[in-house]
C-alpha cells in the first residue's frame, strides 16, 4: 500500500518536479493499480516518448472547442426539422456554448490551481462526455441548450488545462514552441471538423455528429 501512496501522491502535489520523481502522472493513470508493482515501464519527463505522448493528448483536448462547435454546423436545418422549431432557436445553441465555453475557461485556471491541473481536466471530459451522449436523446430544443451549456462548461474546464500543464513542466523557448504547436492545431481543427461532420449527417444524421463527439473525447 505504501508503494502505491508515494507514487500517487505526486499527483495531487503543486510542486513542478513532483510529477516525475516517480512514475509520471500519465502512467499513473493508464496503467491500473493492480498491475503498476509489475510493470516495468515508466515515462518520466525526460523520456522520449514522453513528448509525442503527451503532446497528442493535449491535441485532443485542445481539439474539443472546435469539435464542439463546427461539426454539426451544417446539420442545424435538420436538427430544426427534427424538433419542429425555427432555425433561429437552433442556432442559439451556438452562442450558448461560446458563453459556457468562456464561462469554463474563466473558472478553470483558479479551480486547477485549488483541487489540481488532472482532477479539472478530468472533469471536464466527464461532463463534456456525458453531455455529447444525452443531447441525440433530447426531447425539446430547450433540452438541447441546457445540455449544450454543460457540454460547453465541462469543455473549458478540459481545454484550458493544456497551457497550464505546459507552463508547469516546462519554461522558456519549450512554452513557446508548445504553445505553438497547439495554437496550431486551433486552426487546424476548425477545417477538418465541418467536413466530417457533413459526412456524418449525411450517412447517419446529425444525431451521429454527437456521438462522434462522445467516443472521441472517450479516448482521452
């Protein structure tokens, strides 16, 4: 049991180098307890997996605005048939999670400095995920915006944390080409999302785009 606690216990810590005095935070949560005493693998923050790894998960998150907002874009009409609404009620969605989006952003940072940068992020995908899967199940359009403001808080809670985690491991010209790495896959997102959430709709229909969002957001 002790064993288990020193190598848990960095990840609740404030402390920069307390991630990767043992096992890195990473590895502590994919690998299950049970079988960490025998598992010979570790990724500390020197090791040379420990980039890419790290870096493709921080593109997922990072890619949950984008996601959220641009692959069923397209599909409003639909959606406005489906709930016999105007489209107007069904675009409003789309400034629901801008505010909620900002909203979760606002609060992130000051709540992963309180209760730690993975408990925010985690939490974050929870409701991001719980949501994506509810809202195919919505009976009304005002169903559809309650969810879509926790969707949209649960998403920046998730997507501010890549930055911060950034600034916690690293310092000087490493943020900076971070930073741009991930400013890079914000623009690059937004084109690749409306195509696939076209060919989506288009085999599926638009309920289809949200459980994409759901199973994608899974893997994290």
């Amino acid at each position: 049991n002790n064993y288990f606690i020193q190598r848990i216990k960095p990840l609740f810590s404030s402390s920069k180098s307390a991630y990767f005095n043992h096992y890195s935070y990473l590895f502590t949560y994919l690998c299950p307890l049970k079988f960490q005493k025998n598992c010979s693998m570790s990724i500390s923050k020197n090791h040379s997996f420990f980039l890419p790894i790290i870096m493709i998960l921080l593109a997922m998150l990072t890619a949950m605005a984008p996601l959220g907002i641009d692959t069923y874009l397209s599909s409003m009409p639909e959606m406005a048939t489906y709930y016999g609404v105007q489209i107007n009620q069904v675009e409003l969605t789309l400034t629901i999670y801008f505010l909620g989006f900002a909203f979760g952003n606002f609060l992130g940072g000051p709540i992963s400095d309180a209760f730690g940068r993975k408990t925010l992020a985690l939490t974050g995908i929870s409701i991001y995920l719980l949501t994506a899967f509810l809202i195919p199940f919505a009976i009304s359009i005002q169903m559809v915006w309650l969810l879509r403001a926790l969707q949209a808080l649960g998403g920046g809670f998730a997507t501010v944390t890549p930055m911060i985690f950034i600034r916690d491991w690293y310092e000087g010209k490493k943020v900076a080409k971070l930073a741009t790495i991930i400013g890079m896959i914000m623009m690059f997102a937004p084109l690749i999302a409306p195509i696939l959430g076209t060919s989506l709709a288009h085999y599926w229909g638009w309920k289809s785009i949200f459980f994409f969002c759901f199973l994608a957001r899974s893997k994290n």
